[in-house]
C-alpha cells in the first residue's frame, strides 16, 4: 500500500504533472533552503541517481512559476531557492561564508516597507538583504585574531 505523498498533492493542486525529478527537487529544496541550482542537482542525484542539470532548471522553473518556491538571487551570487513563499520576509548574508538566513519582515505586513513616492506603483513585496558578518565567522575571526595575538 502506497504512502500519501504530500508534495505529489501539492503539485497535482497546482497544475504540474507529477514526476520523480520535480518531487525530489521539491524535497531538496524544502530540506535546506536557500541552495544554488547545482547543489540542488547534487541532492536529487544523491536522491534519484542520474537527472540533467536542464532537468534541474527546468523542474525550479515550474515550481517558480507556480509560486511553489522563491528565487532570491543575492549581488555577486549565484541564485538560491526556498520554498518560504507564504510571506514577504527578507534575507541575512555573511559577506565572508556567504551563509544565508531568514529574516522576518522589517515591519508590518507585506510590502513591509513604503517607498516615499510610489510613482503610481501598485507595490505588494518588498525586497530586502541585509549584509553583514554571521555569528561563526566573527568567533572564527576572534578566535585567529586570539591565536596569532598569543604568538607574539
């Protein structure tokens, strides 16, 4: 007896033929956000075997396109999935590792925030990325810094 498959559900609810690439791309996705295109390819091969990097751009494409998962695609890297679509949250990047993390909305409700002059705009999202240091690299800096400081 087979297993209700709720991400088979999911994409039946949304139009999309269900297929053993687009689920297993769904599931990585869903399993560590924020992932770039190949390491998403890197999951579904660990996932299903053998699978194209076409077929992998392709299954994000409709999935995109169906509002299943979102594209953010951070200045100077390459573009990353999340499937924390429900809402209009923003993003955390460490300038050194490139760690990205959620953030919820800088205040209210979506678009979060107000432009001074719309200019007739009708805007419902807002796009924010807050850059900075994560936590680990700072105590990774710390901890050199500390070390080398020793040696002298």
């Amino acid at each position: 007896m087979a297993v209700p498959d709720a991400s088979a559900d999911l994409l039946r609810h949304h139009g999309i033929q269900v297929t053993a690439q687009r689920l297993a791309v769904l599931r990585a996705v869903a399993s560590q956000p924020h992932l770039t295109a190949d390491d998403i390819a890197e999951a579904v091969r660990t996932e299903i075997g053998a699978i194209s990097r076409q077929s992998v751009y392709d299954a994000l494409g409709i999935l995109g396109d169906a509002g299943l998962i979102r594209r953010i695609q951070p200045v100077g890297s390459p573009a990353r999935f999340e499937d924390r679509v429900a809402d209009n949250h923003h993003h955390l990047i460490c300038r050194d590792c490139g760690r990205v993390v959620d953030v919820d909305c800088a205040v209210g409700a979506a678009p979060c925030l107000t432009p001074v002059d719309d200019m007739g705009y009708a805007i419902d999202e807002a796009e924010v990325v807050y850059w900075g240091r994560c936590p680990d690299c700072m105590a990774n800096e710390a901890t050199t810094r500390s070390t080398q400081d020793s040696r002298a």
